[in-house]
C-alpha cells in the first residue's frame, strides 16, 4: 500500500512537472461597427464598368482589426530550446462566418525556438509585407496603408519556412521564403501558389525603430513578377490584379518616440514584369508613401491623423487618402475606436478606402475614376 501511495505521488508529481514546462494559449479579438461610406458605384455600363455613384450605411467587422481567433503552444526541450506552435483563423464577428482560405487561413506554424539563436517556423503565415503594420498609424484599420496598392500588404503565404533572429545590439533579422510546390521553381499554373519570400532588417532603440524590408510574390500560373491582362475582364470583373498581386516590394520605414507622440512613416517601390496586354490605367509600377502621428493624450485615449499617398505609371494617376480618427480604451481588453477619411483620385485613378481588387464594375466596390469616396466607421473591439 505505500509502494502504490508513493508510486501515485511520483506521478502527480511528474504531470506537475511536465505540464509546467508546456502550456498551450487560447486567444482571439472580436471586431464590429458601423459604417457610412459615399461614392459607392452603381449600374453597370460597357465591359461591366460602374455609371454612378451612390452611398450607404453597413454593419461590418474588422474595420479596427481583423476578427480572429487561434491558439499557440510551447514546449520545453531543454537546453535553451523550445519547441513552438500557433494555429489562427479570422472570421466574420457580423455573420459568424469563417474564411473561405480555411480554419486557420492566417497561421498554421510548427517549430523551434531558442532565445539564444532565434526561431526557426515550417507552415502557413501572414506574408512578410504585413510588417510594415509596425509602421503604420492606423495599424490594421482597413483604410490604411493595405488601400492604395489593393491589398499587397495584407496576403497570407503557405508552404512557408521563416526564420526570426533574437536581437542583438538593436538590430534584429527576419526572413521568410515560400515553396511554389510546382516542378518549376517559379510556379507553372499547377499549384495554387507562385513562390515567394522576402527579408527584413530591424534597429530598434528608445527614441527610434527603422525597418528595410524586400519582398516579392510570383504569380503561380507562369511564375513571372506580373499578371496578364485581358483588357475585357480586367475592366469588368477586377480579378486578375497584375503589379498588385504579384510584383516586388522595397520598404523603408521609421517610428520615432517622442513621449506622448509617435510620428511614423514610408515609403514603398513596388516593381513588376513580364505582364502583357495592359492597357492604360494598368500601371507596372508604383510609389507608395505614407506619414503620420500619433498622440497618446491619456493612457486611455489616442488621437491619429495620417495621410497616404500612391503614384502609378502607364496612366494610372495618382490618389492621397486623409484620415484621422482615434480609440479610447473602456478596460485592458476593450476599445472603442473611431475613423474618418476621404479618398481623392486623379482623373484617371479609382482607387477606394477599402483594399479593393482592381477594375471598374461596381462589384469590386472602386468609386469611377477621378471620383472621391469618403467614409466614417465607429465601432468597438475586445480581445481575449
């Protein structure tokens, strides 16, 4: 009987041990409000493109930051390491819906990692041009830096191995390369994913961070930096994105701390090639930048204002966006967040807020060209 009493106690304390030495978290944020936005485009007229413009009021979510939820892991190893994991997902706080990418269509990583010589990833990720959030003012906001190169710095990336350096003297690594998982390296047209990768380096100190950042995206049907055009579809459905979809990517951008104020800005040349078939308003390059500040007025509340700004050749124009807005923390967990901005377009652009494909049908949601769009959303957001 005491052989069994002290057998029992050795393992209670062994599961002790060991379920110290892991733990897994669960985690996510929830995101809604409303939304007013003018110079929506309506009616349909040759090759699908949108006649008018009118306006509406719509219940959304993520328009703050993406609704998501998702777990991770750690695992003692011994010795320094640390074998890691994360699984995360977004969804729909209005509908209740998921993504159509998968229960987990923003990671779904594994591997390893050590303070000493940093960490090692295999999986799924956000693609490394969601870095330049750290140096945005609106952060996730949807009408932000993502709106005026259509969404190139909010993709996902499969097939991916990744790699993080620990920092050392205020300067930091990251790394990232994606498989096309096709028997040409570039991609063929037999996967869904060209290759892709991308690297960064990062100084941080106390009064300033700067990042310098390359990326790139291969579209998966011919493994070019560049899409083909077809000039009846791209004007009507928007599908085929080209420079906004698959391109190169040089990032240089900067946070400066100074007390209650944050100032932050950049800019990004953005490069493709190979595409064919363009007409004009297609552009194969962009100049993208943007600045703006913060002012943290209390530890509750903060006040930004930004304005961001894309040139296009080929015809394309050029189009600013301004916008302040602001959020005051209720709790820890819980914000309540408020938006305003206005999107002005030369003659020959039709970029809107959101990070809308490109084209002119009023299905891609773009105001018609050389017309504004302006738009006001308040909502709240709470993280667990």
């Amino acid at each position: 009987m005491k052989k069994a009493l002290l057998a029992s106690a050795a393992l209670l304390a062994f599961s002790a041990v060991a379920h110290a030495q892991s733990s897994v978290t669960l985690y996510g944020r929830l995101d809604a409000g409303l939304e007013y936005m003018n110079g929506v485009p309506t009616g349909a007229g040759p090759n699908g493109a949108a006649t008018g413009s009118s306006h509406r009021f719509k219940a959304e979510s993520g328009d703050w930051g993406t609704s998501l939820w998702g777990m991770k892991g750690v695992e003692d190893l011994g010795g320094g390491y640390r074998a890691v994991f994360q699984l995360e997902g977004s969804f729909n706080t209005m509908t209740g819906q998921g993504p159509g990418g998968g229960l987990f269509n923003r990671w779904a990583t594994v591997g390893v990692a050590n303070n000493q010589f940093g960490t090692l990833l295999l999986g799924r990720e956000l693609f490394i041009a969601n870095q330049v959030w750290d140096f945005d003012p609106f952060g996730q906001s949807n009408w932000s830096s993502a709106s005026l190169v259509r969404g190139r710095n909010w993709p996902q990336s499969s097939n991916n191995v990744s790699y993080q350096s620990p920092k050392i003297a205020g300067f930091d690594f990251y790394g990232q390369y994606a498989l096309s998982n096709a028997t040409n390296w570039n991609g063929n047209g037999t996967t869904s994913q060209g290759r892709e990768g991308g690297a960064a380096i990062t100084y941080t100190s106390s009064l300033f961070q700067i990042r310098g950042m390359y990326d790139e995206i291969r579209n998966p049907a011919n493994g070019t930096l560049g899409g083909a055009y077809d000039p009846i579809n791209a004007a009507n459905a928007g599908t085929v994105n080209g420079i906004y979809g698959y391109s190169r990517e040089y990032s240089a951008m900067f946070n400066l701390f100074l007390g209650q104020f944050k100032i932050q800005g950049a800019y990004q040349a953005i490069r493709s090639s190979g595409m064919t078939g363009q007409l004009p308003g297609q552009p194969t390059t962009l100049d993208h930048e943007w600045g703006g500040v913060t002012w943290q007025a209390t530890p509750a509340a903060a006040l930004i204002a930004a304005v961001y700004h894309v040139n296009g050749n080929n015809g394309a124009g050029n189009t600013t966006i301004y916008t302040v807005g602001g959020s005051y923390n209720l709790s820890k967990r819980t914000l309540l967040d408020l938006q305003v901005a206005t999107v002005q377009n030369s003659k020959t652009a039709n970029y809107g807020l959101n990070a809308n494909n490109y084209g002119t049908a009023a299905s891609t949601d773009n105001p018609i060209p050389g017309h504004s769009q302006t738009g006001v959303y308040a909502g709240i957001q709470h993280t667990f």
